[in-house]
C-alpha cells in the first residue's frame, strides 16, 4: 500500500512536471515571435521577462488609446453627426499609428520599455491632436451655421417693401389743403381735398421692376355716405376707390386696392368723383418688391447743356430735330424753375432781397409794405392759408387793399408758396401798375365775382392790368368749384398793356374761362407779348386763352376737357402754336364769337386725338378738322420743343404745386 501511494506520487510529479515544460516552451516560442532580435542576442529568460513587461506596457498604451479615443468620441458629440463619422476614422488611423510605433520600440531592446512608455505618453499626446481635430471640426460646423444664416437673410431681402407717405417726401399734391383739426391721424396732419368733382391729391412712387403693387390708404369719412375716387396712375385711370363713411371725422380706417406700376416714378392720382371731394386721407402705405419713395420733380438730367446747344434754332425743322434731343429730360428743361423761358425772360422778382414767412394775407401786404423803398427785392414765403378773412390793408412803401393780394405800384417782389402750404382761398393776386414779379407754387382756388358772398379781385385768381410788364406764373394750381361763369370770372387775366409774361408749368381747372389777353375788341396797341408752355388746362368752358391783339406763343401744353372753346384767336392777335396735346375738346382752336378781325395763327405737329369735335357756327370759325397755318408767326427767343404725344405725360407729372 505504502508502495503504491509512492508510485501514485511519483506518476503525479512526472505528469506535473511535463505540463511544465510544455507551457514553457510556448511561453519561449511565443517570446521569439514577438521579439526574434532579442531572442537572437541570446538574452534568454531575462528579455522574455523583459518582453513581457513590454507587452504589458503595449496593453497600456493600448488602453491609453482606447481611452482617449473616448474622449475623442465625446468630443464628436458635440459635433454634428457626420462629423462623428470622420472622427471616428481619423482616431482608428491615430491608434493604428500608436501600434506600430509601440511595436518598432519593443523590437528594439528591453532598455527601450521605457521608451515605450514614453511613446505611449505620446500616442495620449496624439489623441489629444486628434481631440483639437475634432475642435476643429466644430470649428467648422459653426462656420456652416453662419452660412445658413446668411441664406436665410438673403430670403428675407427678397420680401416685400412696404413704406408709408404722409406729409413729407411723396407727396406730390393736394387739391385743397393739409389739415390738423381732427383726431387720430399720424404725422403732422391729414389732407383734406376741396368740396369739389376733381380735386384730388398726388403721391409719388418709385418701382425697381414693373408689376403689381399694394395700395393702402388711412382715411377718414363723418359724412353720411361714400366719397368715391378715381385712381389714376401715370395719368390713366385704373379704378374706382371707394372711401365707405366711418362713425366721424377723427375714426381712421383703411381701404387697398392692387395697382400696377411700372419700373421707374409713377404720378398716383386719386381724385373725387363728386362734388363733395374725397374723404380725410392721413397717409399712403405701399407695399411690393423694389418701391421706394419717388421724386415729384422725377429724375434729375444732366442732358441740358447739350440740349441747350439747339435751343437757338427756332425754324421748324430744327424744332423737329429739338424734339428727339429734348424727350429723355425734358424735366430738367421743361418746367425748370431756375429762369422763365419765352416773353417774360429776364424776370429776377425778389432775387437777392430779403425773404421773410407769411402765414397771412395781412403778413404779406405787411412784408412788402415793410420795405426801404417800392422797388426793394423782397421774397415772401407763404406758408398757411390765405383768405380774405385775414387779409388787410397795410401802409407803407405800398399800395395795398383789405380782402385781396395787391401787388400794385411796386417792383421786384417774389411771391412763393412752402412746400403744398401756400394756399389763397377765395382771394385773389391783383397785378397793377408793377413789373419784375414772380409769382410761384400757390394754390389759388374760388375766387369769385362780386356778386357773391365772399367776392375778390372781381373773380380773378390772378388778374393783372394797366402797364405791368416782366411777369412770371408758374407752377400754381388754380381752379374753381364750377364750369359756370357766373360765380368765376377767369383763372388768369391779363389787361390793358399787360405784356412781357411767361405763365409756364400750372394746373388750371374747373372753371367757366381759363384766362384772356386785351381788355375789349377795341384792344390794346398790340405789344403785348405773351408765352404760355406746359400748363395743363382741364375742365374749362372757354377762353384757353382768348387773345386780343397780343403777340402769343403756345407749345407743350395740355388741353383736356374744353367744352365749348379752346384758343380763341381774334381782333388780329397772332399767335405760334406748337407741339401741344388735346383731347376731349370742342373746337380747341379758332376764332369765336368775334368775326370782324380774325387772328392769324401759324401751326406745327400739334396732335389732335379722336375725342376732339370741331362744329362751325355763325359766330364760331374752328381751325380743324383739317387744321393748317393762316399766317406766319414768329418769336425772338429760343427754346426746347417736347415732342406732342409725350405733353400729357410731362405736363400732368412736372405743372402744379409741390414738384419745385
């Protein structure tokens, strides 16, 4: 028994040992594997050891790397998810490379294990590179935002422009005044037309492209029903807008409509329909890609020096040839406000004088009353409303009357409105006896006859008579309440050797006669010289103008509306009529009523559309319809000629109030 334990013994050891030596071998087989040069150096069981601590310190860095590639994972996350992507293939190229350098160091000896460690604090250090990469990455994600959000302003510069006119810029014009008695209205005020069919109030709007815009109008309507209103946009009518009645005078509300403009300033027009004008309108908003606030003057040419080379050619040819050179900025020439063109050049009024504000009718008598001498230059300013109500006489270095503007007996004055503020109500300009006036940018509306309730200036809204010489009219707008000529007598009048006149760029309308020249058939000596060119004349009975004995000069100018006559040329008056526009008139030219001693008129490329009618009569011998020249007519000036079919264009854009 004890033998066979000793044998079980002996056999366990055996077995034992030989498990031994067989893991030892693969332990030494594996060793020459990962280290074959050490092997080779015959350093035995201390560089297996040695190799082993290497393994160990390769598991190491191994875990080093894994750790930091955790880092760098989290790192990702901050990015965005294709960013992970890259990441996690730029860390699996830094691990590959932090293998191979821990393998090249164990190759080398067991001296350099603590090389290895150092590369393996090195493989960290390229992680943390990685990590920056990763920043980077950030980096650029931010860089990507920005870019969307420059994209996303872009959308937003594509949207719609919207602005609003009130009383400033834009505001082209109102057929009445601009008021601030109610409540509720923004800005400074409101416009109130006048109680009148056609007054109406202007805007101007500059479009990038053409195409359709949005219209809004804040207004306020106290009376019992609608105030209608036609819209009209670059002078042809569009729409119908109706302004309903809100609860009273100071509750605003809107009304739209949708308009199309066409690339460059267009003139919109909203004008009453009836007799009781519009509603109370505060403001204009307009909405539409590429709009902007327009110039009332439009667009400023720098054409005119070489349009100002032709201008002396004064034959017809020429005037054809002026035409084509003159089109493309006749604004700058047509209506320019810098000198008047024609008989009256030459007119300085108050230049180089004093200017002072008047707000009254007795403010402006006292001004030019105030002065050192009759002939002093002085520049009046009107701003406010005119009437007779706050008109009296004054004493001083004039001559002046209650419930009328006298300018009599003096020189070198200068009557000029502020901005659309200088308004005359039912009070006239009386002209008498002076020379070197200018009067400029009013609105002079129902003056009426002596046989009314609020008489001036006989009916006159401009009256001038005996020896007044060197006048200047222009840019006004003059109109009355009716086509009758009971209440008016005429908008502009000139009398008894009234001579060396330019009445240039005004709006006159509604009224029972435009104005004449001489005082009866038996007339004036004939040297009355007078130029009329780019007015508008709308919605007159007669006399645009009646001319006795005068030497005149029409062009440019714009007749719509003439319903009984036009140009009356008699008791011999001769007059140049050229390049002018009409349209819905009746017998625009002749002579009337008058036979004895017709006028002599000399003609060229006026236009004359389909709406006008021509009818003789006893008393009426009317130009057309086959107009031709009865005479030759000179004038001793030079000037520009705007080719016919573009006056009405030019003329309802650049005549009236508020476009200086």
């Amino acid at each position: 028994m004890g033998i066979q334990r000793y044998m079980w013994m002996i056999l366990l050891l055996l077995f034992a040992w030989s498990c031994a030596e067989t893991g030892g071998q693969d332990a030494v087989t594996t060793d020459a594997d990962s280290d074959s040069d050490t092997d080779g150096d015959g350093d035995g069981d201390g560089d297996s050891d040695t190799d082993a601590d290497s393994d160990s310190d390769s598991d190491t860095d191994s875990d080093t790397d894994s750790d930091t590639d955790a880092d760098s994972d989290t790192d990702s996350d901050t990015d965005a998810d294709s960013d992970t992507d890259s990441d996690a293939d730029s860390d699996a190229d830094s691990d590959s490379d932090t293998d191979a350098d821990s393998d090249t160091d164990s190759d080398t000896d067991s001296d350099t294990d603590a090389d290895s460690d150092t590369d393996s604090d090195t493989d960290a250090d390229s992680d943390a590179d990685s990590d920056t990469d990763s920043d980077t990455d950030s980096d650029s994600d931010t860089d990507t935002d920005t870019d969307t959000d420059a994209d996303s302003d872009s959308d937003t510069d594509s949207d719609a422009d919207t602005f609003t006119i009130q009383e400033g810029d834009g505001l082209c014009g109102v057929d009445g005044t601009v008021d601030s008695n109610n409540t509720g209205f923004t800005g400074d005020g409101f416009a109130n037309t006048d109680n009148a069919a056609g007054a109406g109030i202007e805007w101007s709007v500059e479009a990038s492209t053409t195409g359709n815009y949005s219209l809004e109008w804040v207004y306020a309507n106290g009376s019992d029903g609608s105030r209608p209103g036609t819209l009209m946009v670059n002078s042809a009518t569009v729409a119908t807008v109706e302004f309903p009645a809100t609860a009273d005078w100071n509750s605003w509300e809107t009304v739209s409509e949708s308009v199309s403009l066409t690339a460059g300033t267009n003139l919109i027009r909203l004008e009453s329909t009836a007799g009781d004008g519009l509603a109370n309108i505060d403001s204009l908003t307009v909405s539409g890609v590429g709009v902007a606030v327009g110039a009332c003057d439009g667009d400023t040419d720098t054409d005119s020096d070489t349009d100002s080379d032709t201008d002396s050619d004064t034959d017809s040819d020429t005037d054809a040839d002026s035409d084509s050179d003159s089109d493309s900025d006749s604004d700058g020439l047509a209506c320019s406000t810098a000198v008047p063109v024609g008989f009256g050049a030459g007119v300085t009024g108050g230049q180089g004088g004093q200017v002072v504000t008047a707000s009254t009718g007795t403010e402006i008598h006292a001004a030019i009353c105030n002065r050192a001498a009759d002939d002093t230059p002085l520049i009046i300013m009107v701003d406010g409303t005119i009437t007779p109500g706050n008109t009296t006489k004054q004493s001083g270095s004039c001559n002046t009357a209650d419930g009328v503007i006298e300018l009599k007996e003096i020189s070198n004055i200068s009557l000029i409105g502020v901005g659309t503020n200088g308004v005359l109500d039912q009070i006239g300009v009386h002209i008498r006896s002076s020379s070197n006036i200018i009067v400029q940018n009013l609105t002079i509306k129902n003056v009426r006859k002596e046989n009314t309730t609020t008489p001036s200036n006989g009916g006159d809204a401009i009256g001038m008579e005996s020896n007044v010489s060197q006048i200047w009219i222009d840019h006004n707008l003059i109109y009355g309440s009716t086509t009758e000529g009971e209440e008016h007598d005429g908008l502009i009048d000139m009398k008894a050797n009234t001579t060396d006149v330019t009445v240039s760029c005004n709006h006159m309308h509604t009224g029972g006669r435009g104005g004449l020249v001489g005082s009866n058939d038996d007339g004036d000596d004939g040297s009355t010289r007078i130029t009329w060119h780019h007015n508008w004349y709308r919605n007159l009975n007669s006399r645009t103008n009646l001319v006795r004995e005068a030497h005149g000069h029409y062009f440019n100018n714009y007749y719509s509306q003439i319903l009984s006559t036009g140009i009356n040329c008699r008791n011999g008056a001769s007059l140049r009529i050229e390049n002018n526009y009409f349209t819905e008139a009746r017998n625009p030219l002749g002579t009337f009523f008058y036979l004895e001693n017709p006028g002599t008129y000399e003609v060229h490329d006026n236009y004359f559309d389909a709406s006008v009618v021509w009818e003789a009569a006893d008393d009426q011998i009317p130009a057309g319809p086959n107009v031709q020249s009865t005479g030759s007519v000179s004038v001793p000036y030079s000037y520009v000629l705007d080719a016919a079919e573009d006056v009405p264009t030019i003329v309802t854009t650049y005549a009236g109030v508020g476009v200086i």
